[in-house]
C-alpha cells in the first residue's frame, strides 16, 4: 500500500468529528504546530507532532516523504453548492444588471436561468463534460477536493438526466468528489409557462422516479423563491423526492423570504441554501431540524445584496457552511477563498468558524461528513497545504490563490510538489 508521510507542517487547524458543529463548537479547531501526518492508500493513519521518524520509524523504508516546510495545513475544502454543469456563459446579463435590472426581472423575461437552459439543452455531452470539468481544475486549484453538482438546466427528462450523467461521469474520472443533487425544479421551462402545475406533476411523477431509479442523484433541491417555486410547491417536489430515497435541500431566501427555509424541518432537509433574507422563524426551524445552513458570500456579493445573517445562525445553534454557489448567473467565480474572505469580513465568522463552514460543515451539507472534512485518523486523506502561516491569514488576503499544494486520497495533485518528494 502507498504510504505517503507529510513532515514539517507549521501548524496542523482542523474541526473534528463526523458530524456537522454548531454554535460554540463550531469555531472549536484542534491546532497542532510542528505536526504530521501520515496517509496510507487513501486514508489518515496517524497525525502527531514532532519527529515523526521515532514515532513511525516501522514504516520509514516504504515511504514517500513531502516536507511542508513550516505550511499551514488544513482539510480538503468542501464546496457544498454548486451549479457545475451548464451550456453557455451569460456576461450579456452584465450591461443589464448595471442598467438596473434584478436577477428576477431578467429571469421574468426569459433570460437568465433560462437562457442557460436553452444553452445546455443545446449543448453535447462531451461539450458539457469538458466544460465542467475545466472548472473542477480550477475548483481544485483553490484547494476544493469534494464538490456538490446540481442539475437544473435542462428542465427536461433528456436534459436533466444529460446534465446529471456529466456529473456521474465526472465523479468517476476527475480527482474532486462530486455528490450529485438533482435539480428540476430551478425554473419553470418556457414550454409549461402557462401550465405550471403540469410541470411540477411532470417532475413528480416522471422525472424524479426516473432519476432515483438510475441512482443519478442523492439530493432533490427547489428553487423557494418568488416567481419561481412557491413553498407549497416546493413541499411537494420535495417530498415527492424524499418518496424516491432523494434528500431533500432547498434554494430558500435567496431574494424574498416566502417560507422556504420554515419548510426544512418539516420536510427534513438535509441543508437549506442562501438564506439572504432568512428570518427568525427560518432559523429556528433549522436549528430544531438539524438542517445545515449553506450560506453562499459571493452570490450576495455579485447580487450586491446584503448578507445572510449568519451570526445569528451561530448564535442560534444552526450549523454554517460556506460555499461557493458558481453558477453562470448569480455567482460566476469558482474561488472558494474569495466566499472565505467574505465570511470573514461580511457575516463576521471567526476564521475557526470560516474554517468549519468550508470543510466539516460543508461536508455535512452534502452527506459525508463521516468520511472528509476533517483531519483524524480514519478520515479520507484529503488535505491543502497553504501559504500561509495560520487561520487569521486565510480571512485577512484577498484576490490570491493562496493553496500551495493540494493531497487528495494520499495523492499529491500537483506536480511541482511531486519533484520535491524525498523518497
Ligand atoms: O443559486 N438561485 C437559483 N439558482 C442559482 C442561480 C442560477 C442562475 O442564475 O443560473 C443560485 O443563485
Ligand atoms: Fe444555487
């Protein structure tokens, strides 16, 4: 088995656990300076501190050695939402945005959401495979190694099962992790614009059924918003989703809060989304369903909207993660530290809480926190390796790319990094 022993780590921040943490636990990181670790095939078999050649020395002669060189050294990064797979670009809507049209007018008249539909309806498998899966270097790159991908663009059965087969073929062939989450009620499609109760028995009773029993996804996601689906819709979809063994996660409070996010307990999402304008009675509803809120900085930034309340989901008792939300519409960027910057800065999140938000908790969002999202003995062996020397300096620069290297499942992915192994 390949054993690879990473030395000289200047300090070791990571949450623990196999859960998603909230409240005070959250901003809770066990720190170790001058640390370890060691992965075997693709799992953590031991992290200490000090030399760790009198502590593993057994193994000294089948290992390859990465020297940190004093690095800050945290787990993967976990991007919990996304909307990975789409035809098409839309920096046409910019001019409009800056002329004064809202996300929701441009969706209103056939733009947006469904402009993109129209692309990736038109667009080839391979097309949107290779597309998509440039963007999971880049992802990759700012140190994400599992990702959540949602369908959403093809509001179709063709389509949406297209979008939902990139995604499952990309999750066999690139290195980031992907869990796939279908989408199908993010719009509704220009063909059911006068019949959209026909659209949402098209989903419920054909699409979702087929998407289950091709094990095509694990999460059914609605778009709660005005104009778009109402909460009583999104009720349905979802729990004709959870019917089908789909896990339910809700777009809610995005723009307006029509009671989405209340809906989480009732339904037993597993996270709830954005929750920009989230209220009290939202929050409580996730903090009693156990519901992890996915809260996505750089769509409010981009949006130029204000920011999801997340001290006072903290405060509360509901879990926080952060991520990044790329999308060709609301959020074009797939740079995970720039949502980190903003947690900082904006929602006001110490950098341990940041730091949970974008692995530990994200992983929960997605349903493997028992797997990645920390760094203990048992756990994948995903890992970055920054420049950086500690938490404080992840928040504090900005508009850098500050991942050194990137180890995903004991592999190192990065080739300079691979000249300097000492064997
Ligand atoms: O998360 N809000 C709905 N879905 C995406 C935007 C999709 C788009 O504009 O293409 C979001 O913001
Ligand atoms: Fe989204």
């Amino acid at each position: 088995m390949d054993k690879l022993l990473v030395t000289n780590i200047g300090l070791l921040a990571t949450p623990l656990g196999t859960r998603a943490r909230s409240g005070p636990d959250q901003g809770k990181i066990r720190t170790l300076k001058n640390a370890w670790i060691l992965i075997e095939g693709e799992t953590i078999a031991g992290i200490g501190q000090g030399d760790p050649f009198t502590q593993c020395v057994q193994m000294k002669e089948s290992l390859a050695v990465l020297d940190a060189k004093g690095a800050l050294v945290t787990p993967g990064l976990v991007d919990a939402h996304t909307h990975l797979v789409f035809g098409g670009w839309r920096q046409n809507e910019l001019g409009l945005k800056l002329h004064g049209a809202s996300y929701l007018d441009i969706l209103a008249s056939g733009g947006g959401i469904l402009s993109t539909v129209r692309a990736t309806r038109s667009a080839g498998m391979d097309e949107l495979y290779w597309k998509a899966r440039d963007a999971l270097d880049e992802m990759l790159s700012f140190g994400i190694t599992t990702a959540e991908a949602k369908s959403g663009y093809g509001l179709d059965m063709d389509t949406e099962i297209k979008q939902l087969e990139v995604i499952r073929k990309l999750n066999e062939t690139h290195p980031v992790d992907l869990a796939a989450t279908f989408l199908g009620a993010h719009a509704v499609p220009e063909e059911y614009q006068k019949n959209r109760e026909g659209y949402i028995d098209f989903l419920c009773s054909q699409v979702i059924p087929m998407v289950a029993e091709r094990g095509l996804a694990e999460f059914c996601d609605v778009f709660c918003e005005k104009g778009v689906f109402t909460a009583k819709e999104s009720y349905r979809i979802l729990m004709a989703g959870k019917e089908h063994g789909l896990i339910p996660k809700i777009h809610a409070d995005e723009i307006e809060a029509i009671g989405g996010t209340e809906l989480t307990c009732e339904v037993g999402a597993i996270s709830a989304e954005h929750l920009i304008v989230c209220r009290k009675s939202g929050i409580d509803a996730m903090a009693k369903g156990g519901t992890v809120a996915c809260l996505l900085p750089s769509t409010s930034f981009y949006l130029g909207s204000t920011y999801a309340p997340a001290r006072e989901m903290v405060n509360t008792g509901v879990p926080v993660a952060v991520a990044t939300d790329f999308n060709p519409g609301s959020c074009p960027s797939l740079n995970i530290q720039l949502a980190m910057n903003l947690a900082c800065l904006k929602y006001k999140l110490t950098p341990e809480e940041m730091l949970t938000a974008v692995t530990l908790n994200g992983a929960a969002a997605i349903g493997r926190a028992e797997k990645v999202g920390s760094l203990e003995v048992g756990k994948q062996g995903d890992l970055v390796l920054w420049n950086a020397p500690d938490l404080n300096y992840l928040g504090y620069r900005m508009g850098s790319n500050l991942v050194r290297n990137v180890i995903k499942k004991g592999n190192i992915l990065n080739l300079k990094a691979k000249e300097e192994l000492l064997k």
